[in-house]
C-alpha cells in the first residue's frame, strides 16, 4: 500500500481521530464495531492490528548431532514455532530428545513413529504474567546464591544444579513470550508491555539467568577448595555481590533508576577485592572462584542497566 496522509481531528475534549484505508479494512475482513488493536513501537509510531486470531506454525529439523539437534529444538521454541516436527535418524536417541522437551514449559508429544517426534505448545498466553515469572526465577536465584556460598562446607552442588535447570525452563518460556510479542505487536496488549520495556525485560532475563549459572559453578568450585587461607575474604566479597544482586532487583521492581546507578558503579571496587584476592593464593580453584564472583557482579551490572537506560 502506497503512504497515505490522514488529517487528525479533533474528537471530544480528550481525543483525535484519524480515517482508517478501506482497502486495509477489506484486506482484513472488518466491519463496523470489529476491535482494532493500537500498539506503540520503540520509534513513537502506532502499530495498528486487526483483532488477534490463532496463527499456528511449525519447523521440520533433523540432525545426526545430538547437540545440535538439542540447540535446534531450544531455538525453534524460543522463536516462536507452535509444532516442532524432529526428524530422527538414530531411534537410540530418542529418550534424549524427550529429555530436551521436557525444558520446554507448555510444549507436549502429540506424535511419535519410529523416525520422528512431533511436539505441540498448548500455551495460553492470556494465562502468562511476565512480571510473576520473574519474580519466580528472581526467588530461585536468590536461594541458589545462598546455599552456593554454603558449600565450601556443605555440597549442595546436585541440588543447586536442578534449580539451575528450573531457571533455564522458566528462562525459555520467557524468551519465547517475548519474542512473540515482538513478532505480532498485538499481543503486546495481552502481556501488558510495551516494545521498550519487552526488550529491557530480555536483558534482565539474561542477567538472571547468567547469575544463575554463576552460583551453580561457584558451589561446584567451593567443593574442591580445602582449608584456604583467603575463604573469609571469599565469603565477604561474594556476600557484598550477592547485597548488590539483591538492590539490583529492588531498583528493578521499582524502576528506580538513581539506585540502579549508585549500584552499578561498585563494579569496578568488587573486582579490584577478587584481584587483591587471587594474588594472596596459588589455588587454581580459587582463581576460578574469583572469576565468577567478578562475572557475577557484571550481570548485576546489566540488571541495573536494564533499569537505568
């Protein structure tokens, strides 16, 4: 269609109206008193949409690597794809395929032959709070960083890794969400966000999740650290990230960007600690420790650039 002008009018004390092309309104089969949805985009301009109706699509993917099949089948739910069609050339493999289905909340087996496994997603997106699933992976995370620090006395390893797995569930069903949103603005009214804040919600997301996966290496490392010298100084500054990461998601749930900021300008403090920390020893365990400890702290930095910008 060829850019029309429209004349704003005046409508009422509080509103302006704007003529809609006919050929537009016939090209979507609407009528007189049919919903029209009204979506801002990160430009300013208003995204107009047709009343939101089911749109069902599916990939066919295959590959002899599992791993690559495992990435394939994560990046089709991410993006969006309804019905995932998987090929497979070695029937050996197929109860790892299931396992990697299992990651995908709302996803379920509808078909399977003795070459192939189809899953179907059977989610309703008018039942998904984004901010409640954050919340949730907020509270996983928190209860992974306090047990992490635990384990240079205790192995709690095995069970920080399950909750680790839960975050990366929950981190999918996320992703996914968002992406189609931003796909078909329209549903952007069913999830309440605007495109902004949908792509600040992506960087949070990857915050989390890296913080996530941090504390789950960190615990693993406590394991193999025996009797050091520097476990006191460890704890202290792990604890200052973990005060940090906790502030960080405060300003997150208030939108207050001079926290977010205050916040993000410990960064460069906690690393030079972890580098005065790492001369003092020789452990290549405890060199590992630091490293995390400083990537930590560099996610709770994009937590608060997610609120500041």
């Amino acid at each position: 269609m060829e850019h029309e002008h429209r004349r704003l009018i005046k409508f009422g004390n509080s509103s302006h109206i704007i003529s809609v092309p006919n050929n537009w309104i016939k090209k979507n089969n609407l009528k007189k008193g049919d919903l029209i949805y009204v979506n801002e985009n990160g430009n300013g301009e208003l995204i107009l949409s047709p009343e939101l109706k089911k749109i069902q699509n599916e990939i066919n993917i295959e590959d002899e690597n599992v791993e690559k099949l495992q990435r394939k089948i994560v990046s089709s739910y991410i993006g969006g794809y309804d019905i995932i069609n998987i090929k497979i050339k070695n029937f050996d493999n197929i109860d790892i395929i299931r396992n990697y289905l299992s990651m995908l909340m709302s996803f379920e087996i509808i078909n399977q032959t003795s070459d192939k496994v189809v899953a179907k997603d059977l989610l309703d997106i008018n039942e998904i709070s984004i901010d409640n699933l954050i919340r949730r992976i907020d509270n996983v995370v928190r209860s992974m960083v306090e047990d992490s620090k635990l384990s240079y006395k205790e192995n709690n390893y095995e069970n920080i890794y399950k909750r680790d797995y839960y975050i990366n569930k929950l981190t999918y069903l996320l992703l996914r969400v968002i992406k189609k949103c931003l796909d078909r603005p329209k549903l952007m009214n069913v999830v309440g966000l605007r495109y902004n804040k949908l792509i600040e919600t992506w960087e949070l997301i990857a915050a989390l999740e890296n913080i996530a996966d941090h504390s789950k290496r960190i615990s693993r490392l406590f394991t193999r650290v025996k009797n050091s010298k520097v476990i006191k100084e460890i704890l202290n500054v792990y604890g200052q990230v973990y005060k940090d990461y906790l502030e960080a998601m405060n300003a997150y749930y208030k939108n207050n960007r001079s926290d977010a900021y205050d916040i993000a300008a410990r960064k460069g403090d906690i690393i030079d600690v972890c580098n005065d920390i790492s001369k003092k020893t020789n452990d290549p365990n405890i060199a590992n420790i630091l490293e995390k400890i400083k990537a930590l702290e560099i996610s709770v930095r994009d937590i608060c650039r997610s609120v500041y910008q």
